[in-house]
C-alpha cells in the first residue's frame, strides 16, 4: 500500500473510503498531495469508487474546491462516482453559495453515502 | 470604517510566500477566537483572508520573492476590517466570469472573489485592482 501522509483509505470492494487528516486543507502543496494520493487510489489501486468524508475537516477554501472538481471529472472519465459526506454546515454553506452543491453527489453520512453505493453497514 | 472601536490592529508586510500568509491567517484567527468570535462568523472571517492573501500571493506577486503582501487588520468584538494589498498589476473584480453559472460551474476562476462578497458585510477594491478592503459585522454580537 502506497505511503500516505494526508488521508487515510478503507477499502470496501472497488470502493474506497477516504478520510482526512489535516482539520484545515488549505496550503496549496497540502492540497496537491491530498490530490496526488486520492489520483493514486484510481489509477494506481484501481478502486473505481470514491466515498469522501469530511468527518474533522473544519475548514477549505477555493484552491481545495478547484481539486475536488478536478477528482471529480477524474473519476467520472473512470466510469466511476465520487460522493462527499459528513461536511460541517459552514463547508455545506460554501458548496451551496458557490452552486458545486449542484456538481458534486453529497450525502449526510457516512452510512448515506455507502448505502448510495449500495452498501448497508 | 466600523461602528466599533478597534480592540486590536496589526499592519505587517509578509513575503509572498503561502508559509508567510498562513502563519499571519492563524495568529488572525486565534485573535478573534480571543474577541469571542466564533462558529459561521468565523468560518466567513477565515475564508474570505484566505481568498485574499492566496490571491495577493499568487496571482498579485506571481509568488515572486521580490515583492511582499500588505496586510492591515482590525479586531473588535463585534467586527473585523482586513486591507491586503499587493504588488501586481491589479485586476477588475467585475470582469471575472460568474463561477455559478451552468456553464462555469466547473472553471477554477472567480469562485475565490464571489465567495469574499457573499460573505463579508462590505467589499471595496481599489482602481488599479491590487488591494481589497472588507469589513465584517458579528451576527451574533451579544457576548
């Protein structure tokens, strides 16, 4: 398994579960490597699907938005899905105001979003 | 500016580098967390620096180790002003593409900008496009 620094990964099946372990994603080669490891987990790894849960992350901003869109885009080409959950009603707020609420498939919970995979825990 | 007395300032030049502008970020947030300021005013406080001071440091001053980033800040508990100011050529706010409509929903441009405006009280920016001033009030201002 590759060397993480920045998320940790459960695998269930072709779906890979991510967690974040900086409270803040905000510096931009913090972000780079968030970006790099979960990049990793597709075409390294091979999971098609991807759960991110943002369960402790207290804060992002634009630069952090720009590469969840640009996951996004990578795991549709893939034929697969990224869903987002867990996220604080103020990072909620951001992807409302900026209409990516729209973009991305975001689910309350963790257990939400496994069950949108259809996976029952 | 604010109906307030200012309770704490600082005005610094800081490096155009993301450490410089991070470092400043945090010692900002911790002074407000001082002032009682917290939950979604905080969040908005911290989101629209961060917008700014990324924005004076990459795309003002291209990073370059020439140049630094202004910094002027107000605290009170209840509100904030933040002046940042670089050294670039400056750009007009009103030309950026809206990042909500359909078709830029997934562009990396002006979603920084648009977020500064929906969540501060007042935005001002100067002519020349380098500086941007913002204020915002605590909603919630009874401690």
């Amino acid at each position: 398994m590759a060397d993480r620094r920045r998320i940790t990964v459960s695998a269930v099946g072709d779906l890979a579960l991510v967690r974040f372990l900086d409270r803040k994603i905000v510096d931009p080669s913090n972000i780079e490597e968030v970006g790099d490891e979960i990049f990793q987990l597709l075409e390294k790894d091979k999971f098609k699907n991807v759960i991110l849960n943002f369960d402790g992350v207290e804060f992002l901003g634009s630069a952090a938005l720009n590469k969840l869109i640009m996951m996004d885009k990578k795991v549709k080409a893939a034929a697969g899905k990224l869903r987002l959950c867990a996220l604080r009603a103020e990072i909620m707020e951001v992807f409302t105001i900026t209409k990516l609420s729209r973009v991305f498939d975001i689910k309350k919970t963790e257990a939400d979003a496994l069950k949108a995979f259809g996976v029952d825990i | 500016m604010a109906d307030t007395a200012w309770e704490w300032s600082l005005h610094e030049h800081i490096p155009s580098s993301s450490v410089s502008g991070h470092e400043l970020i945090e010692r900002y947030i911790r002074v407000l967390e001082q002032f009682g300021w917290d939950g979604r005013d905080l969040f908005h406080v911290q989101l629209a620096v961060e917008e700014a001071i990324v924005n004076a440091i990459t795309h003002g001053n291209h990073e370059s180790p020439d140049k630094t980033v202004e910094v002027e800040l107000h605290v009170s508990r209840l509100a904030t002003s933040m002046r940042i100011q670089d050294q670039g050529a400056g750009f007009c706010p009103d030309a950026l593409p809206d990042p909500t409509e359909d078709e830029n929903l997934e562009s990396p441009h002006g979603r920084g900008v648009m977020l500064i405006k929906q969540m501060m009280d007042k935005v001002d920016y100067n002519a020349r496009g380098n500086q941007v001033t913002m204020l915002k009030r605590r909603s919630e201002s009874a401690g």
